[in-house]
C-alpha cells in the first residue's frame, strides 16, 4: 500500500487531490492519498500519504506513514515514518516511529519519535 | 494526471472546489463544485449536492445536481434528486427520483 508514495503513482488505488482542487473538511477511511491541490479540515488515513511540491494541508494528519515535499501546516501523527523532502515545509507537533528531514527543509514544532530511552534516563 | 480521485474506502465530509476532473468511488458528504466532468463510479456513495460541467452517475447519489453542459444516469446508477441540466440521459436499469428542469 506504501509503495505509492516514493513517486510511483499510476492512478491505481490511491485517491488523489489534484493541483486545482480545494477541500474544505475532513477525509476519512482506508487508503493512499496523493495531495496536489490543497486540504484544510483534517486527515485521519489509514494508508501513506504524499504532499507532492506545490500541496498543501492546513490540518491534523493521523496517518501510516507521511511524505512532504509541498506544506503541512498541523500536527502529524503517525504509526510509521514521516520524510521531509528539500522542498517540504512542516509547521506543527510531529509524533512518528521514525522521521527523517533532507537538507533544504523547513521544519518548526516539536519532534517526538517513539522509541525507548536508555535505562539512566528514566526516573 | 489533472485530476482528482476519491478512492474506495475513503470517505470526505466537507466542501470540494475542483477546476478539473473528479472521479469519486469512495464516500462524499457535503458538497462537490466541479468546473469540468464528474464522475460518480459504481460503489461510490454521494449524499451531497453538486455542481459541474458534467456529470456521469453509476453509483449512488442524494442530493440536487446540476451541470453545465448535462447529466447521464448510466445504468446501475441511483439518483434521487432534482436535476438542472440542459441534457439529462437516463439509460435504462437506472433508478431516478426528482424533478427535472432542462430549462437551463
């Protein structure tokens, strides 16, 4: 189902928000999700979600796994990992499995991956 | 590819404006303004009002549509409905229920 998102889109399965398009409200349900265009209301997905270079969320993302390359402008919230490309732009509280930022992105927030801390570090 | 796809499985709540083809087989409620062809596939569950260029319905739909240029009703495809549209073609083994205002 992640396959997609490394920029293999064939228009198979994955539900696409094109370049022209504007959605004002919240998209739910199972899936790959491909944003062109532009969402502000809110993303809760289960499936891997591409913000290709000139898209936009003004939301929350809940999904598998997230990939920007345009903006993100809301908390990310995901089981697996989030990349933030060279021309990416994530403003928001970012809780992922794994996160991995390229050189030329712009991130401002908060990280917080998952995962256990040495045994001195806890109380 | 210009154009925007709800999959199956996904479900939108909330307003679409698109300045290009839509292809919903997923769920939509609230409402879908389209410049250009909407298409509503077989599976796909519509309770929503819309507004396009055209319109191609072979899922189900409720709520008023409207178009610019017509609407089909293929078969297998469920409206209930008022449809404005200058052409409207229902084919058969479709079910209607609605008015109709082709005065455009």
């Amino acid at each position: 189902m992640a396959s997609g998102v490394n920029g293999t889109f064939d228009g198979g399965d994955e539900a696409v928000v094109g370049q022209s398009t504007r959605i004002r409200g919240r998209i739910s349900g199972e899936g790959d999700l491909r944003v062109e265009g532009a969402i502000e209301g809110g993303v809760a997905l289960q499936g891997a979600v591409l913000v290709a270079e000139g898209g936009s969320i003004e939301a929350d993302v809940e999904a598998t796994s997230l990939v920007v390359e345009g903006t993100v402008d809301g908390d990310v919230t995901l089981s697996e990992a989030l990349a933030i490309r060279a021309s990416g732009r994530v403003s928001g509280v970012i809780r992922a499995a794994g996160v991995s930022i390229e050189e030329g992105a712009s991130v401002s927030g908060r990280v917080e991956m998952d995962f256990d801390m040495p045994e001195e570090l806890n109380g | 590819m210009a154009n925007t796809v709800i999959a199956q499985g996904i479900t939108i709540e909330g307003e679409i404006t698109a300045d290009e083809d839509v292809v919903v087989q997923g769920t939509l409620r609230g409402k879908l303004v389209a410049k250009d062809a909407v298409s509503i596939e077989p599976g796909a569950v519509v309770e929503a009002d819309v507004d396009a260029g055209s319109l191609a319905v072979s899922g189900q739909v409720t709520g008023n549509v409207s178009a610019a240029d017509r609407v089909d009703l293929l078969a297998g495809g469920r409206l209930i409905g008022d449809v404005r549209a200058a052409r409207l073609t229902i084919a058969d083994g479709a079910s209607f229920k609605g008015n109709v205002d082709m005065d455009v």
